[in-house]
C-alpha cells in the first residue's frame, strides 16, 4: 500500500514539475518534450526515418507521425525521398530552425546535469 502511494505523490510531483519546465522554457511554448527530443536527435543524426525515431523515442509509430506533423506544420523539419526506396522518408532538421533546437537542446543538458 505504501508502494502505491509513493508512487502516486512521485506521479504528480514529476507532473507539476514538467508543467512548470514548460512555462519557463523559452521553446516549450511551440514544443512537447516528445517534439524537442525528437529535434535534438535529428540534430545528432541528422536524418532518420520515422520509424528509427520512433523507436529511439520508445513510443508507436502512429505517434511519431503525429509529432513529425506538428513538427513540419511549424517548419523545423523537412521530409527527403529516400534515394534507395521511393517508400520510405528520411525526415531531417530545416537549417534555418536549428538554432532555435540548439537553445532548447543546451537548455535540456542543462537540466540532466542538475
């Protein structure tokens, strides 16, 4: 019963916490934690498909969909043809936002190093 109860303060501290990360992060107002991740690995890799993003962000691929939607609708992405397999998409940063990614990246290191 503790065990549960223990885990239920920890839900709702961990909640208001990320609410008020959000409020104060000057990139939170247009972007999800999912989003700026997200971001910041396409800055590492530079190109992925939204299926490896999906996988290295642990959540579906449906889900991955609608992030890169919000994503392109905003302008920090772009979506390249893959040359092997007209199928597939690489989805990559767009030059022009990534110094608006860098100040959220550099404010999330900041946060893990706390």
């Amino acid at each position: 019963m503790q065990d549960i109860q223990l885990a239920s303060d920890l839900r709702t501290a961990i909640t208001r916490l990320i609410k008020k990360l959000r409020k104060e992060s000057p990139t939170g107002l247009q972007l999800s934690l999912t989003e700026r991740s997200t971001m910041s690995l396409l800055h590492q890799h530079k190109a992925l498909l939204p299926n490896e993003l999906a996988a290295m962000e642990m959540i579906t691929s449906q889900s991955m969909s609608q992030v890169l939607n919000h994503l392109f609708e905003l302008g920090y992405i772009i979506r390249i043809p893959s040359e092997t397999d007209k199928r597939k998409v690489n989805i990559s940063q767009k030059r022009a936002k990534q110094r608006c990614c860098n100040s959220g990246m550099s404010e999330m290191n900041g946060l893990q190093k706390q």
